[in-house]
C-alpha cells in the first residue's frame, strides 16, 4: 500500500480514468432491460439473464483474485479490458433471445467482474493508508458519475436511435477504458519480490472472522441495488414518470457533492457511526421510489439512495482493507466486489418473481426492510467480530 502523503498520484488518476470510461460502457446497459423487453423477456426472464451473466462472475473471483496476489493487478486487468471492448461489441449480433444471447451475457460477465475487481484493487494499492476511506470515496466517484452519464446519455440516444447505437457508444467508451488502462503499472510491494508473505489464499479469507460481518453487509446492500439495476429500466416504463437519467443524475450529484466536500467524515468519527445513518438513507430512497407517482418523486429517491450509497461502499471497501493482510487483499476485493454479483444472482430472479406477483410499491418496500433488518444483524455481529481487527489495527 502506498504509504506517502499524495492521493492524487499519476497511478491513482489512471485507474480513475480507466475505471470511469468502462463505467460509462457498463452503465449505458442500465437500459438493456428495455432491449431484452422489445425481444420479448418477461420481467423474470429479465432477471434470470442478469443472474447468469453474475453467476459466471461469482465463479471466476477464487481465480482473479488468487491471481492478483501472486502474480500482480495488471495483468488481469488488460485482459478484463480488452474482453470488455470484444464482448460489448458482439452485443450488436444479438436480435434474439436465446443461447446466444445468453452467452454474451455471461462473456459480459466475465468481463466486467475481472475490470470492477483489478481497477478496484490497483487503486487502494496506490491509496495512502491514513486517508484510505477518503481515497476509496474518491475513487468511488470514477464508478458513481457513470450511473449518471450512462442514465442520461442512454435516455438521449434511445430517444433518436435504437438499441444498436447504444451498443456503439458503450463499445467506444469501453475502448477508451482500455486504452487508459495501457500504462498502468502496479503499486511497489513491501517485502520481497515475491511479496512478504505468502497469500493465505481465497477461502481462508472468505473465512476471516473478523471479515464475515461485511460480508454479509455487503451482501444486503449490493442485493438491494439490484432492484435499481435491472428493474428501474421497467419501472420508468409501466409508472410513465421519470426516467433512468434522472434518478441515476440525482443520485450522482450528491454522491458528488458528499464525497468531494465530506470523505473525510467516516475517517474522523468512525466508519461505523456513519455507515448506520447512511444505511437507513439508503433504505427510505427505495421507500419513495416505490409510491412515486411524479418526476419529483423519482428524483427524491434517487438523491436519497445517493446520499447513502455515498458511504456505505467507500466505508465497506475501505473496512475490508483494514482487516485484510497486504498478501491477500486481491482476494479480499474479489469477494467484497463480488458481493454485486452475489446480489444479481440472489435478487435478480427473486425481485423479477416478486414484481410479477405484486408490484413496485411492495417490491421497493421489501428491498427497505430487508436493508434495516440486515443492519439490526451486523451491528451485534461486527461489534464481536470487529474488535480484533481494531486491536491489530491500533498495534500495526
């Protein structure tokens, strides 16, 4: 881990800047639901496609991140980059559904769980170690501002075009990624030069103790933010108010706003003490969202879910860093980050059935509780589990 006094290095604002342009290319698929819709897919076939494409991301992180920590953050990294511009371009032959379309999804997959995670990591390895929350929120922004840039650019170009052409921006964004991502090289390791210590390996991290109450914190709040990922699409569709641009760019800009003026907060008081508020703002965006019946509504919900989602990961991450050894952080991240696609595989089909069953109103309230419910667990369990990492930490 970088240990001087800069943030902003060279290394830092390249994985900034890669990280940006592939977010921009993933985030215009905010809108692929309404693609898969005009061939014909049922919300919970919906679901089911984004399931398959994380399952298949799920089954790569053991690989990626035991990768990472013998061998390096670049290397998997370049070729998370190239298959991403491959990938997003075969998009353009799919006019079908079937196994072909499938197979792009999963190749996607594939993809986008190798960049989330080599990005991620290459960047906390260059983040100096007192100001690791702040740098995480910072470098959150390069895959927050996308969720807006994607909803509105991709409400834009829908709006005179076709799917085809979203599919064309995404691939040049994505090419942009990659060749920002070219001079990338990784952070210096303290130790030997084949590292201090031999990495404890995947499953014993996933098994860390002190690790597993952010795992399952984690894992609530990514599963929640499928709700947003694959339904809001269906949801602007049937309710006829707001649109994909407008909640992602309200929840962009406070998200900007907190992180730019406020990311040293969770540093000064505590992660924990604002990880709770946060977590219950979060929550009552999916509360508003559901019952909106106005553009003004829409946007509420979405600076809510901003205002939270503007700590809970740079505070998750950076609380996984501090508890994980420099030799196993590549496959600490590669669980943490796989925490997303966890949440597809579980809540993709489960709120496709629940939507069909019921409707956004309840399927929105559902998502709310279950986040307040998951935090009444962690706080008990991290309090237990938390207290030897602080103790290793305070003597380290």
């Amino acid at each position: 881990m970088a240990t001087g006094e800069s943030l902003l290095t060279r290394p830092f604002l390249l994985c900034f800047l890669s990280n940006f342009f592939q977010g921009v290319a993933y985030c215009l698929f905010f809108h692929v639901p309404g693609f898969y819709a005009s061939l014909g897919a049922t919300p919970v076939l919906i679901g089911w496609m984004f399931a398959a494409m994380s399952a298949v991301a799920i089954g790569i992180r053991p690989v990626l991140g035991t990768l990472m920590d013998r061998y390096g953050r670049r290397g998997p990294l370049l070729f998370g980059q190239g298959l991403n511009v491959v990938v997003i371009g075969l998009y353009l032959t799919v006019d079908q559904l079937g196994a072909w379309a499938v197979i792009v999804r999963v190749l996607h997959g594939i993809s986008a769980a190798i960049l989330f995670t080599a990005l991620f990591t290459s960047a906390a390895d260059w983040v100096p170690s007192h100001r690791l929350t702040e740098g995480l929120a910072i470098f959150g922004l390069s895959g927050m501002m996308p969720m807006s840039v994607g909803g509105v650019l991709g409400d834009w170009i829908l709006e005179g075009g076709d799917y085809a052409a979203l599919f064309v921006w995404a691939w040049g964004f994505a090419l942009l990624g990659l060749l920002t991502a070219i001079p990338l090289h990784d952070a210096p390791r303290r130790g030997s030069p084949g590292g201090a210590e031999p990495p404890p390996g995947f499953v014993a991290t996933l098994r860390q103790r002190d690790l597993l109450p952010l795992w399952w914190i984690g894992s609530i709040f990514f599963t929640a933010m499928t709700g947003i990922f694959i339904f809001l699409k269906t949801f602007v569709m049937t309710r006829e108010v707001g649109s994909v641009g407008i909640y992602f760019a309200g929840y962009t800009a406070i998200a900007v706003v907190l992180r730019l003026g406020f990311g040293w907060l969770p540093d000064r008081v505590g992660p924990v003490r604002v990880l709770v508020p946060a977590l219950l703002v979060f929550a009552s965006g999916f509360l508003v969202l559901g019952f909106a019946q106005t553009t003004g509504a829409v946007l509420l919900a979405g600076l809510l879910g901003g205002i939270g989602h503007a700590y809970i990961f740079p505070i998750l991450s950076g609380m996984v860093v501090m508890r994980a050894s420099e030799a196993q952080r590549g496959s600490a991240l590669a669980i943490f980050t796989g925490l997303a696609d966890l949440g597809v595989v579980v809540g993709g089909p489960l709120y496709g059935e629940l939507l069909e069953r019921t409707g956004y109103e309840f399927l929105y309230a559902a998502v709310a509780v279950t986040v307040g419910l998951g935090l009444l667990v962690f706080l008990p369990w991290n309090a237990r589990r938390g207290s030897a990492a602080v103790g290793r930490a305070a003597l380290g």
